[in-house]
C-alpha cells in the first residue's frame, strides 16, 4: 500500500460496532450484488488475500465469501466514500452473491416508481 492509500485506511470511520457497510458490486456488469459489513479485520483480510471477507452479524465471525459455497468475489478495487463511512468493493464473482442462489442480493421488486 502507499502512502495515500494508507491515509484512506485511517480515516475509515467504523461504527459503534466497529464496522463499515460494504456495497459490492460486480467489475464487468455494474450490477450490485450484495450488501455486506466489514470490521478492520475483514477489511485488513480483503486487501491481503484479494478477496472478499465480511463480518457476519448474525454469526458474529469472520466470514470469507464463497469459503464454503465456491462462490468466490475476486477483488478488483476497494472505494471509500466522500464521507469514509461506506465502502464500494468491486469483484468478479465466481458465482451467484446470494444464498439463495441468485446472481444478487437485489433480485426482489417492491414496486415500479415510473
């Protein structure tokens, strides 16, 4: 990591929890897949290994996605927002995001605004 980037890190700003929304979406088709959250281990885990983990609130653990699915999220980049409140990680995945086996979280429709 260089300097800059290594500012960007420090000024992540966790919540009470010690963790950060991550939206991830997919490098090639711009689709979001999932909305997960990142504690700085999870976080400190993505950038090393160059894939994507997550804190798990339901589990309270680490949680390396597609470990036991095979659905793997290869990191491509990792973005901070304006305020380093959320985090923007965007894969190529290697398989569907969701546990249901979808291709995103997203595939629900509550209602058509147009």
């Amino acid at each position: 990591m260089n300097d800059e980037e290594m500012k960007l890190l420090s000024q992540i700003k966790y919540d009470i929890n010690g963790l950060i929304p991550a939206i991830v979406q997919d490098v090639n088709t711009d689709e979001v897949l999932m909305l997960a959250y990142m504690n700085a281990e999870s976080l400190r885990l993505t950038i090393e290994s160059g894939e994507t983990w997550f804190w798990s609130r339901s589990r309270a653990e680490l949680w390396h996605k597609g470990a036991t699915s095979g659905n793997i999220q290869r990191v491509a980049e990792v973005r901070v927002d304006c305020d380093a409140d959320t985090l923007l990680v965007l894969v190529n995945p290697a398989g569907p995001a969701c546990h249901t086996g979808n291709q995103t979280c997203f595939y629900r429709e509550l209602e058509k605004l147009y």
